[in-house]
C-alpha cells in the first residue's frame, strides 16, 4: 500500500493500548530515493518513575520507511497529526546534527525503541 500523509495506522501497540494510533505528517524523500516516514503516535504508553504507566502523544517520530512498515499493522483512516507537529517537523529539518532516523520499529513504547536503535547502532539485541 502507497503511504501518504494524514493517513493513521493500527500498529503492534502493546496490551491495554490497542486503541494507540500512528498518524503520517509527512513524508520526506532524499535523491528521490530513500523516504523518510515523519509521524505522530496518539494514546501511546509512556512507563512513569514510579513503575505505573500513563497515555501519552508523541508530537514528531521519524522513521524509514522499512522501520514505519515494520511497525504498522492496518490502515485506520485519517487523521490529522497534532498542532506541534509542524514545529517539530522544523526543528528536525533545521538541526545542525542531521536528521537522526529511527531504523527499528515503533512497539508503543518510545524509550523501547530507543533502546533497540541504540542496541541496533552498538551491534547488540536489547533486551
């Protein structure tokens, strides 16, 4: 399936959290080749200090297209991304180290992902 901006896609969210959803604010290609899948995650899970987990928004996750595919499930709809979205969009295009990417797939927990990029960067599985 083509992907294109504004569509909002189920995607592989854990328990509880079914209703979180992956909404495309952009879409950015270099060279013509290589894209770059800009989205907004609503009611995603976010674990508090003291072990107990709330329901967040993430306003900007960019990911290659293989990382965004990865991720998703079916398509939902559409949505619009959140009002910040757009500035976040901004400060990601106007930052002076580059437009860092997420590779690995999004599993509704943003410090997950993170930890699986930084294990994928180092050569290692997270655990």
């Amino acid at each position: 399936m083509q992907l294109a901006a504004g569509q909002c896609w189920t995607y592989r969210a854990p328990e509880g959290f079914e209703g979180s959803r992956l909404v495309i604010g952009a879409i950015v290609t270099f060279d013509g080749q290589r894209s770059i899948i800009c989205c907004s995650v609503y009611g995603a899970p976010r674990r508090r200090p003291d072990g107990s987990i709330e329901t967040v928004m993430i306003p900007f996750l960019p990911m290659t297209e293989p990382a965004f595919r990865a991720s998703i499930v079916a398509p939902d709809g559409a949505a619009e991304p959140p009002e910040m979205f757009a500035r976040k969009l901004q400060e990601w295009s106007d930052d002076p180290r580059g437009l860092s990417t997420f590779t690995v797939p999004f599993e509704g927990f943003l410090d997950r992902m993170i930890a699986m990029q930084m294990a994928e960067i180092a050569g290692r599985s997270a655990a």
